[in-house]
C-alpha cells in the first residue's frame, strides 16, 4: 500500500463503518446512512467522528488491516457515536465521551473479535451495546451531562438553518400520510441510526434495496411478521411502536436469513422463526435493563442472531439447506451465487486428489453401484478396471492363460501421496475362470491418505507389491502388479476408497480427480441421450418424415432426409443437402429436444478431401424465433480458421447460403458451440468424476503449453497492452496470495483482484473483485475454466456466479427470487481451436471461449474470447463484448 | 356559496327602506343581550336575538356561546355548528364548537375540528396542544409527541406542554428526550411531583 492511496482507504474504511450496521461494504449505500445521520448535525459530527477515530486508532495500532478497511473494527465506535449524541447535549464534554467511547468500542470489537471469531461468530454490535452501558453508568456520577435536547427543538434547529420555507418542507414531510404499516417500518430502519422518522427511513430502506434485494425482502418479511404478532398479542404488547426496538427484529432476520447463512427458502424460515424469539428477548431484556436504568438498544437483535448462528455451527450433520456462509461478501448475493457455484465447481476442495492407479487406457469392467455382479451393498463404492483391444477382448491369444490377459502384469500404481497400511501379497494367482472365495481380496495393498481416508488396490499378482507396511509412497509409484489372486476369474484391478485401514472395509464414494474418458462406443450417458445418430436404431421409430425439396439445377445431388418422430418434443430439424461433386462423405445430424433446456440442433458434415477438417452446422429450431442456421467450416492449415454460412430454410424452399469468413482471431470465430457433439464418442477430460462401466479411462497427457502459461505462481507478474494503443504504459498484473494462502492476480493499474485455483490438470478462476471495466476482468471471464490437457475440439463448460450478469433489471428480478428459485444461467464454454498438424505438448494453442447468459430459454451471448498461449505464457487475448472488440498483448515481467 | 349569498341579500337589504330600521333593532339586541349576560342571566340575554333572529353569523356565534353558557349544550352545538359552516376558513367559530362538543363528549368531533383548524393554521398553539392532548388520552403517544413538539418549539418554556411531551416520549422510549424534558419541567415548576415522578420511571 503505497501513501498516495492511503488517504483514500482511510476514507473507504470510514465509509465502510456506515455499510457495516448492515453487513455491506456497499460505497453508495453508505453515503446514504451517512447522509441521514447529519439530519441531526451533532449526531451526524459524533457518529462520524467516532468512526475516523476508529479506523485511525485501528491503523495505528497495527490491528487485522483487512477487517479495519472493510470498517469491520469502526462500525460500534460509529454507532456509539451517535448513540452518545442522541442522549447528551453537544459540547466538550460530550467529544471527551464520544472519543473514550469510540476508543473502547474499538478494542472491544478487536477482543471480541478475537474471541467469538475464533469460534465461527460474529461479534455484531456487542462492544457498542457495552461501550454504551458503561458510559451511560459511568458518565451520570463522574460528568453530569446536560442532556441532549436537538431532537426536541427540531423545528427550531430547521428554522435556523433554513428559515420558514425549510420548516414548511420538514413539516410537510412528517405529516405525510404514510400508510402505518409502512410508517413503522420505516421508522424501524431508521431506528438502526437513531433517526425517528419516516423520511430517514425511507432513505435507509431505499439504500438497503440498492444494495441488496435479498436483506431487503428479509427486512420486510420480518416486519410482517413482528406486526402479525403484535398485532395477535394486542394492543398491551408494545414494542415494535417504540421506535427504537423495531429494528431488532429486521437486522436479526437479515442476519441470519441473509447473512450469515446463505440464503434460501430454509434460511428465510430460519430468518422469520428468529423474528418471535427476538420478539420475547425484547420484552424480556428490556424489562430486566429497565431496573437498572439502561436500555436495551440492539441486545435482542444480537443475542437472536448468536444463538442461532451458534446452533447451526453445532449441528452433527450440516444439512444442505442452512449452510453457514463460508467466506464473507458482504452481500447476500453475492454470497449466494458465489455459494451455488463454488459448491459445485470447488466441491473438491481441501480434498485430497485421487488419480487413476494405472498407466495407460483401462476399460472399467464394473463401476459403482450399477447391478455388477460383485460390488454389491456396503461394498458398492468400487471400480474393477482391465485392458481391452479395439474388439473388446481383455486378452491375446486363446485367453486360458492369465498371462494372455493385457491387464496382467501391468504396473499399479499409488492414486495419491501416503503410507502402506496393509500389504498381503502371498496368495496364489487363480487360473483363468477360477476364483478364490476363500480370499476374496486376493493380495491387496492398501494405502493411508489422509485420517480417514484410505484406498485399496486388489486381485494384484502374487508377490508382485514391492513396498512394506509402514513405508512413504508418492503419487504413482508402483506398489504392486496388476494379477488375478482372490475373488477374480481373469485378472483386472479392484480399486475402492475406503475410511478404515482393514482389508475388505466397507467402501466410500469419492471421486478421481482427473482422468480421460472415452465413452463406450454407442453413445450413453446423459449428454448422449438426448442427442441421437441419423442412422442408428435409436431413428428406427421415426413416424413422420419432413422432406426437404431440392431445387432444380441447383447442382444438388443428393439429400439425406432426417426424420422426426411424432411426439417426440423434437424440434424441426434442418437437413443439409450435399451438392454434387463436392466430395462430401459424410453427414451426421444430431437432433436435441427442445424442452431438453438445449433448444439447438447440431449438424456436422466432413468433407472428403475437401481440406476442411471440421464443420458444425447450428440450427436453431423455428418457434425460437430465428429461423437460421450457423455452419461454422474449419479448414485444415489455414488462416482462415472458421466460416460462417447463413442458410435460410424452411419457407424459402431454396436453400440459399452465403458464407461469410472471418478473420482468424476476430473473436467471432469462437462464438458458435465450438466442438459441440460430434459424430464419434469423443475423449473428456472428466474432474471429479467417478468413471462409469463401460468407459475407457486413461490419464491426460498434460498440454506443457498451457500447464506452464496458467501456473502463475506467487510473484509471476505479466505486462499488459492493448495492440491499438502501443505506447500507453502496460497495465501489471501479478500473482499474490492472501491470509489465506489463496493465490490471486492483482491488477496495479484498477486494484482488480481475480482469485484463481486448481490442480495438474485444470485452470480456474474462483472469484472477481474489482471494476468490470478493468482488463482482468476480460481475462476472469474469457479463462474462467481451462483444462490443462490436451484434447483439442473438447468443449469445458462451466457456470458463472450470477454476478457476471450485467442486465440490472434482470438481476434485481433474479435476487428477489434468488434463495428460492434461478432462472437465470451465465454460462461460460471454451474449446481448443485446432491450429496445427502436429500434436506435440509444447505446440501454440488457440484457445477459444464464449460467455452466454440463459433465462427463460433465451440465451444471449455477452462474451467471446480467443486467447493465444505460447511458448509457455499467455499471448493474445482478443475478446469481443457488447460491441466492443478488445485485443491484448501479454509480455512476462521482467522476463 | 355562503358569502355570495350574503353579498347578495346585503344587497337586497341594501336598497330596502326597513333596512336602516333592522340594523338598529339587531345593536340594540345585542346591547342588551351584552347587558344581561354580564348578570349571568343566559335566558335574557338570548331572548332578544332570538327576537330578532335572521341566521347571520354574529347572531350564531353569539346565540352559541350563550346557550353554552346556559347549558343548553346541543343547542349550542347546533348555532356555532352553523356559523362554522357560515365561515368555512374561520378557527373562531371551530374554537367555539369544540366547548359545547367537549362537554357532550364527542372527542371525535373535537379532533375533526382541532386538525382542521391546523389545515388553516399549522402553528396553532392552542389546536396543536390539545389535538396532543387527544392523542395522548387514547395512549397514540406517536401522534401526541408530532404535536406536542410544535408546541414546545414555539414555547419552549411552557410548562404543559413540556410534561405533555415527556411523557409521550417516556412512552415511545426516547429516555434521553424524555429525561432533558422532566429536567426543563422542574426548571419551570421547581419539586412538581410529576415531573419528578417521570424521572423516576427513566
């Protein structure tokens, strides 16, 4: 932090102080609550001073430079403050009262910091609740304070300032018939600032809707409910009229409904089930403060919000519906998008990685759970893998003998670093068909990765495990041979995760994770399904047919017609014609259901010696209202990558195309689904993934190119320009990692931070802080997911938290209903484009990714990027978005 | 409507011979109207307007205020009644009504007739303190303390007022408004039981 920019984040740390009374480090909706504190100047002077104060003293005093900016150690001094100035007349004495009690309410919030932080909470406004009561006990004998009397005299004080006319205004404004309803309300958020009035509240709720629809729905719903209850209780009951104890039941739902849980429709019921119970903290509280003349401020609100923040963190099991925020936004949007997508892009997480136990493509003979004949109940978490040909057969020869079988003998290796716990390796290979029930397990290794979590690798080759129990191994090395001992009639390899260090424990799910797999020839699995082969038997229960006309002298020769079932929820498809003499050989169509959520169809035609090595044809279906079709041709060694051709069918009745080409690199050529399904079962590079029966599995062959341009460690830092303005300064960007140990790229030139992850076989962008004007940003969102190996034409798909969206309308419409229902999907695809013939790990590669935003079956493309690596670093970014085209050259730093 | 059709029969009145004759009977009326009430003697003294009665504002004011003073209170009512309708913006004949009101009972009437004469008067000292005062009985301290605070600023040392607001913010919670009120209370009224009772309930 260099002293020209530490001015301004002393400014931002106050600022922050503001946001903090509702959990935001939201800048504009700070300057609103700042803005209404100064409608009392003295309170308004003495709020903000207790603020500065803090910020101040926290800097000087060296504390968690983190928490100070983000005006987490500020906030109780700012609310003492103003607490003080609303019960002593302003004067010295009351700055002495308002400095002490901005101090102590700084080194409370640091103790309690530290020690409800250490335990998972928060310490909320706890040290203002005790700076308050000890300076209302100690200052009554030791100062004898006139008491504050602004808000009495209020007209005058407006008269003062502006004369009739400004007390004219203010008294309209408070004879405004406010619905009640609304009335006390507002007068309960302004509460939170010590205002009583509706205006200031009206402010404070139009600050809290900016800043976040989730706390702000939370807010409304829980005044409901607060009103209901009264409302049920009686007139007798109190409370919520007194203006000052309202606001106790909106900040406890919003934190624990919003805030401190991630929100969803359990933390709304969570957040509304907190409501009674403040509701009787209240009562109670102020009835026990009252004997000794304190009074109860935000006690109810923080003693709610503990105690249901501490019961979840003392649950067994933590359900999937209240989930305490892990990392704190300071928004509950941004938490909660940050939440949906990190639970399934960063599920493994702190997990220890499992790799295939092999070397080389292995077929998994039986996975998990899936009817096999051996892997049944309490021990169905298991994978058997042998070595099969292109025919299927796991041997040579006639197979009678186990040394026929490919598998046999074949290196097994260590799926992760640990200790040999268990090594049995003196029982005999059965012969081929036999099986040993005796000893199922046949000889076994099994390893220790990590307390609780062990794997075990059987049916190996007798005698074959060359390491002892007790002794270290490290990711593949070899601890045995693949044989065909125990429970096993031809040899192949068990392999399960287990939580007890026994021989034969019962089995655990957990993922590999990485590896390759090649689906079964015909096509399974879900992404499969919904898409058929024109040609196969799964066509042969066509019903109707659409017959594409071929126009005369049109050079056509001859169409292949596709046909669509009735009923079938299949969209229209557009068939391709093939002219004649175009040495065309083959074209496959792939139809999609359209309420399959994939309302396109794909169409792939290979020429015959034409050059061209790919085409993809897009078509998307008429009742989704454009009626064109995309061919995207590739042809093979040019410079001209991709092609577009605009067929326009249907009511034409001609096929007309034009075809319009690209440029290599215009950030157009990326935009269509690249690599989208293909013909032939494609190899994928699976993360996490358990492989399926049927699947051919190997591990990747990592692409050196891109391994070493995205391996960024801490102090790598890469010079940044834009091609169109050459001489301007380049923009640095360099790798950090923060308190966390969690690498980040940080850009000097706008502040912007991008948090990235993963691991050998995968580059991932975690999260974005910063202006979305800033050119890392173009980076977060063109490389939010890059697969480290090698597999040109895969297409990774990945989804955006929500916060990419830039729509506001749309946004604000999706937070409201965000803890309960997301319609709206940005989504991010990326594919290698081929570029050269030969296929060596350290070759150029063109990277090619698209960002689209989905909702209610529309999808809009917001981004298309290509990204150039080379010669180990990140080249060329060219990214197109709303119009804009920006390119990029990269340069290592100091390189 | 009222003041065209009053401009009108002036008019009238105007060009009529008996008319200087009627204005002479209605002072001498009213003199000894004056002359009676002076001796608490009501049925004399509204005797003679009635006598000469013709509906005209004074004559409703005056016919109220008297019956009021007999105790004939829903007549009362009914005669300031009309002159508030006469003088639709006057707070004079508004102020009248709410005695004969007050006295039937009919505290939701007296409210009507205390916000309209704020419609007409904002600052109105009177209207603003007793409106307060309404609020404060059906325990609305939120209104009361809106009401009270005009006055209080107006008046800043008045003793009714200040107690009247203390005690709705007592209500509403506002400890520190309320105890600087009871402070300025007893400044004006040195050992009132009241005022010191409410710092004790601080």
């Amino acid at each position: 932090m260099t002293n020209t920019s530490s001015i301004p984040s002393f400014f931002r740390a106050v600022l922050h102080s503001y946001a903090m009374l509702f959990f935001s480090q939201h800048r504009g909706f700070a300057a609103v609550l700042l803005l209404v504190t100064f409608s009392h100047p003295a309170a308004g002077v003495a709020g903000l001073a207790g603020a500065a104060l803090a910020v101040a003293g926290a800097r000087l005093a060296g504390f968690n430079r983190e928490w100070t900016d983000a005006g987490a150690y500020s906030f109780n001094s700012l609310l003492t403050g103003l607490a003080l100035a609303s019960c002593y007349a302003p004067g010295w004495a009351l700055a002495g009262l308002v400095a002490v009690g901005a101090a102590l309410a700084l080194l409370l919030s640091v103790a309690l910091g530290g020690w409800l932080g250490g335990r998972g909470l928060p310490f909320l406004s706890l040290p203002f609740l005790l700076t308050t009561w000890l300076l209302l006990l100690g200052s009554g004998p030791l100062l004898h304070l006139a008491a504050a009397e602004g808000s009495v005299y209020w007209l005058n004080d407006v008269y003062a300032v502006g004369g009739p006319r400004l007390v004219g205004l203010a008294q309209w404004v408070a004879d405004w018939p406010w619905p009640p309803l609304l009335a006390t309300y507002l007068r309960a958020l302004g509460a939170v600032l010590f205002q009583d009035n509706a205006l200031a509240g009206l402010l404070v709720a139009g600050g809290l809707l900016w800043h976040s629809r989730i706390a702000f729905s939370l807010s409304g719903l829980a005044f409901l409910v607060a009103y209901g209850l009264s409302a049920l209780a009686g007139p007798a009951a109190g409370g919520l009229n007194e203006y000052n104890l309202g606001a106790n039941y909106l900040v406890a739902a919003m934190a624990v409904g919003g805030v401190f849980v991630i929100p969803s429709a359990a933390s709304y019921g969570w957040a509304l089930g907190s409501v009674p119970v403040t509701v009787l903290l209240l009562a109670g509280l102020t009835a026990l403060l009252d004997k000794l003349g304190l009074p109860a401020l935000s006690l109810p609100y923080c003693v709610t919000a503990l105690l249901f923040l501490y019961v979840l963190l003392l649950r067994e099991r933590p359900g999937a519906g209240l989930v305490l925020t892990p990392v704190q936004r300071y928004s509950p949007e941004r938490n909660l998008y940050a939440h949906a997508t990190d639970r399934v892009r960063l599920a493994h997480q702190g997990a220890v990685a499992l790799t295939l136990p092999f070397l080389g493509a292995w077929r998994c003979t039986q996975g998990y759970q899936d009817g096999g004949p051996t892997h049944l109940g309490d021990w169905g978490q298991a994978l058997d893998f042998a070595i099969v040909d292109a025919d299927g057969r796991s041997y040579q020869g006639a197979g009678r003998s186990v040394s026929d079988f490919y598998a046999y003998n074949k290196p097994v290796l260590a799926p992760a670093d640990g200790v040999v716990a268990e090594v049995v390796q003196h029982i005999e290979d059965n012969a081929v068909g036999d099986v040993n029930l005796a000893r199922n397990w046949g000889n076994t290794v099994v390893l220790r990765h990590a307390p609780g979590l062990y794997t075990q690798l059987s049916h190996l080759r007798a005698h074959s495990v060359p390491v002892k129990v007790g002794e270290h191994v490290r990711r593949g090395d070899i601890v045995g041979t693949c044989g065909n001992s125990g429970r096993s009639p031809e040899p192949h390899l068990h392999f399960q995760v287990q939580a007890t260090p026994y021989v034969g424990s019962r089995t655990v799910a957990y993922p590999l994770a990485y590896f390759v797999a090649e689906p079964p020839s015909r096509p399974a699995g879900p992404e499969r399904a919904a898409g058929r082969w024109a040609g196969s038997p799964e066509f042969s229960g066509r019903t109707a047919t659409h017959v594409e006309t071929i126009p005369e002298n049109s050079g056509v020769a001859k169409t292949y017609v596709e046909a669509i079932p009735e009923n079938s929820g299949m969209a229209k498809m557009y068939v391709e014609a093939i002219p004649e003499n175009s040495g065309m050989a083959k074209m496959y169509v792939e139809a999609i259901p359209e309420n399959s959520g994939m309302a396109k169809t794909y169409v792939e035609g290979i020429p015959e010696n034409s050059g061209v090595a790919k085409m993809y044809v897009e078509a998307i279906p008429e009742n989704f209202g454009v009626a064109k079709m995309y061919v995207v041709a590739i042809p093979e060694n040019s410079d001209m990558p991709s092609a577009y051709i605009f067929a326009i069918p249907e009511n034409s009745g001609v096929i007309k195309t034009h075809v319009a080409a690209t440029p290599e690199f215009s950030g157009m050529a990326s935009g269509r689904d690249v690599g989208a399904p293909d013909s032939r079962p494609r190899p994928e590079l699976r993360h996490f993934a358990v492989p399926v029966v049927g699947e051919t599995v190997r591990p990747p062959a990592f692409n050196r190119t891109l391994a070493q341009a995205f391996r960024f460690p801490p102090g790598y830092a890469l010079d940044v320009r834009a091609v169109n303005a050459p001489d301007a300064p380049a923009q640095r960007w360099e790798v950090f990692t923060d308190a966390y140990n969690l690498p980040y790229l940080r850009c000097h030139a706008t502040g912007a931070v991008a948090y990235f992850g993963g691991d050998e076989s995968v580059f991932y962008f975690t999260a974005f802080y910063g202006s979305e004007a800033s050119w890392l940003y173009l980076l977060y969102r063109a490389a939010y997911r890059v697969p480290l190996a090698s597999l040109p034409g895969q297409l990774t798909t990945d989804e955006f938290p929500l916060t990419v969206v830039g729509n506001a309308a749309l946004t604000w419409a999706q937070d409201f209903l965000a803890p309960f229902y997301r319609f709206v999907k940005p989504t991010f695809s990326l594919a290698e484009a081929p570029t050269e013939a030969s296929d060596w790990a350290g070759r150029t590669v063109r990277l090619r990714s698209r960002v689209a935003v989905a909702w209610f079956g529309r999808e809009r493309e917001t981004q298309t990027a290509a990204l150039l690596v080379q010669e180990g670093r990140i080249s060329e970014l060219r990214v197109q978005r709303a119009g804009t085209a920006v390119h990029l050259t990269f340069s290592v730093a100091g390189a | 409507m009222d003041l065209v059709k009053l401009t009108f029969s002036a008019a009238a009145l105007a060009c009529v011979a008996p008319a200087a004759a009627r204005a002479q009977d209605q002072a001498a009326a009213f003199a000894s109207s004056y002359a009676a009430e002076a001796k608490a003697d009501y049925a004399d003294a509204i005797a003679p307007l009635k006598a000469i009665y013709t509906g005209t504002y004074e004559q409703n004011l005056r016919l109220g205020w008297l019956y009021f003073l007999a105790k004939n209170y829903t007549a009362a009512a009914a005669h300031y009644q009309k002159a508030v309708e006469q003088r639709p913006y006057a707070i004079e004949p508004k102020f009248g009504l709410i005695k004969p009101l007050n006295a039937l009972g009919q505290v939701e009437k007296m409210l009507g007739l205390y916000t309209d004469v704020l419609k007409v008067d904002p600052q109105n000292t009177q209207a603003n303190y007793w409106a307060g005062v309404i609020y404060l009985n059906r325990k609305a301290y939120g209104p009361a303390a809106r009401y009270f605070e005009r006055v209080v600023n107006l008046y800043p040392f008045d003793y009714d007022s200040n107690i009247s607001l203390a005690w709705a913010y007592l209500n509403l919670g506002k400890k520190a408004e309320a105890r600087a009120l009871y402070t300025k209370a007893l400044l004006i009224r040195p050992g009132d039981a009241a005022a010191t009772a409410g710092l004790k309930r601080l």
